[in-house]
C-alpha cells in the first residue's frame, strides 16, 4: 500500500471485543452494528472478521447489498428499514430483515405482493422520540401488523435508549420499565441494548446491538474503552513529509494562530480535513510521531497538519505519525475536539487507504 494516509484495522481486536461483549451479554445474540462504513473500519472487511456475530444491522439498503455481494449469509437488519415500494422489494430479494416504525412502512407491507415472508421488527419508542411507535401507538401497529399473518415470518420488539452513555440515567430506567410493560406476556424476541447500554449491563434481552463498543472505543465520556477490556480497533497513521525549523515568535500555517514560543522544530505529516480530521482540532492535540507524543500546531490543512516535534529532534521525513490508535485513544481525540469519537471514525475518508491486519 502506496497511500501514506492509512487506517489499520487490528481484525484480531475486533473479533476480541466481540467476545468481550457476549460476556456482558451471555444469553443475548449479537446483532453487530456495522453501519456508516463500520464506523469507518470498512464494511466488508469488518463483517467478514466478525462472520461470528449472530447478525449484521445497516442503516442503508446500499450497505445490505454490500454485504450480501460479498457473500455474507448472516441475517441483517435494516435498522431504519425501508422508505418506499422498492425498497422494499430489494429487501425481499436480499433477504434483509425490517424494522418497522412509522404507519408508513406498516403500509409497505400490506401493499406487498411478492413471495418473500419479511422478518419484522417492530421499533417502539419508549422516550427517545425519534423512531417508532409511541406507547399508546403500539397496540394498533402491532395489530395491524399481525393481522398480516403468515405473509409475515416472525414478529420481534425493538426500543432504543437515549441516554445509556451516562449512568444512571433515570430516562434508561424509564424506557425499559415501559418497554417491558408493553411488551411482556407476548412472548417474542425482543433488542434494547445499544453499545452502552450492553456494557452497563442496563437491561436483559434477547439480542443485543453493540456498534462502537465493537470497534474498541468507549461510549462512555471519560471511561476508557480498556476498563471495559476493550481494544481499540483502528489505529489511523501516516508519515512526515517534510520538516522545518521556525525560529521563536513565528506562526506556523493558515491564520497564523499558532505562534512558536520557542526556536522550534516543526513535522508536516500528511493528515489533513480532506482526509477526516476536523478541522477545528485545537492546537495541542497530541500526534504521536516517531514514538513520541507531541502536538499539533496551528490549523489542520486539507492535506496537512503542522506538529510541533521540539522535543524529538529524531523525527524526520519518513517517520510514522499516529492520529489515534491503540495507544492514543480517538475518545482523547474527540474531546479536545469538542465531538464524539463516533463522528471521528465515520468521518475517515475515501482517501484513507484501509489496511486489515
Ligand atoms: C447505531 C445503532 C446502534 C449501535 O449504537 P452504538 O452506540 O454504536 O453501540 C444500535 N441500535 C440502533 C437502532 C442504532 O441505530
């Protein structure tokens, strides 16, 4: 691999966390979220490591058709499921099981006319508000979707938690104290747990949904992904390009924002926004580079960013930089960033080269 910009992703790492969450969920199945590129690790590749995992979830049909090109047999779940009749119809043909939550998609179903017999799973909002059938709204939608009767194959009951990430939060207790109550007593499988919530162990189910948790990075701000025997899966690296001495009290880069405060020695690694760094990483944030930890200085550039190596003058064109990895965790990363490290992994862009190890 020529490119300088790489994402590596450690397969070993990921098969381990999927261990490592089947032992916070011993009874559950593992639907293994891989949407968004797998949070930027690479669809295929990801799935085709994790081929142990009970199921794959999506939240594009484009990303089911991926995966069923590629061989994979496992169910997978359309975690939106599908917006039109065409939809729809591609789902049948691949297979694909559905969420159902909007009237809408309840409507998809009864005006299919195809062969196939879907696997649903119906969506009910117990306080997210954003997907699903609200409490009072449930009983008619699961009605009316049992009223298609063998034209479907199995009915199952999802909820997803909006604040599993903080313990504990009464809203996660709430959610599953309504969820239980709608849905004991009719005896299907049901899914609630997204990473966090399956890592603190919030509630049991038939099936969990960890996604972020898989790529070996914590859901939760401030808790290392290590305390949950977690490991990180990418590690996003690329060389020195070049290097410069600045003599004290110059700027380094656009805007001039960063002024050196000493004579400095100066790495321009080839890492920039046109690859998935944000733009408005402040200067300081650590680079490991040649084995060390320095910063970065001044602004990212498309292509570029600028960091400050004083204090490794064994640094040289051709020495490896670390954005994050194993031992520069993305949550670090994210924070001084002022985001979450989901949007940093799926923010990797075409233009990283994905490397599996
Ligand atoms: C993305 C997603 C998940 C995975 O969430 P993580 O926080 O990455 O574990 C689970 N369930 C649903 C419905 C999702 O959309």
């Amino acid at each position: 691999m020529s490119r300088l910009i790489k994402a590596v992703i450690d397969s070993q790492a990921l098969r381990a966390n999927l261990a490592r969450i089947r032992e916070y969920a011993p009874r559950a199945r593992v639907m293994a979220v891989v949407k968004a590129n797998a949070y930027g690790h690479g669809l295929v590749p990801t799935a085709l490591a994790l081929a142990d995992a009970d199921a794959f979830a999506v939240a594009r049909v484009e990303e089911a058709v991926a995966l069923r090109g590629a061989g994979i047999g496992r169910p997978i779940v359309l975690l939106e499921g599908v917006f039109n009749a065409a939809q729809l119809a591609e789902a049948a043909q691949l297979q694909l099981d559905v969420v159902v939550c909007d009237p809408a998609q309840i409507e998809l179903l009864e005006g299919y006319s195809g062969a196939h017999r879907f696997l649903v799973w119906i969506k009910i909002d117990t306080g997210m508000n954003r997907l699903g059938f609200r409490p009072e709204e449930f009983p008619a939608a699961f009605d009316r979707l049992r009223a298609l009767g063998p034209r479907l194959r199995e009915l199952r009951l999802m909820t997803h938690l909006a604040r599993a990430d903080e313990r504990g939060a009464a809203l996660t207790q709430q959610q599953v104290a309504r969820f239980h109550a709608l849905t004991q007593g009719l005896g299907l499988t049901t899914s609630i747990c997204n990473s966090a919530g399956t890592l603190t162990q919030s509630t049991p189910a038939d099936w969990v949904r960890p996604g972020l948790a898989l790529y070996g990075v914590s859901p939760f701000p401030g808790e290392d992904a290590r305390s949950f025997g977690l490991t990180p899966v990418m590690t996003l690296e690329s060389s020195v390009i070049s290097t410069r001495r600045v003599p004290r009290g110059e700027s380094v880069g656009y805007g001039g924002s960063w002024i050196t405060q000493r004579d400095s020695y100066i790495a321009i690694v080839a890492a920039g926004y046109g690859d998935g760094l944000p733009w408005g990483l402040p200067s300081g944030t650590p680079v490991i580079v040649d084995g060390k930890r320095a910063a970065l200085a001044g602004r990212v550039s498309m292509d570029m960013v600028a960091v400050d190596v004083t204090d490794n003058p064994a640094v040289h064109v051709g020495s490896r930089a670390v954005i994050w990895g194993p031992d520069l965790p993305v949550e670090e990363i994210a924070r001084g960033a002022r985001t979450i490290p989901y949007e940093l992994l799926c923010a990797v862009s075409q233009r990283v080269a994905l490397a599996l190890r």
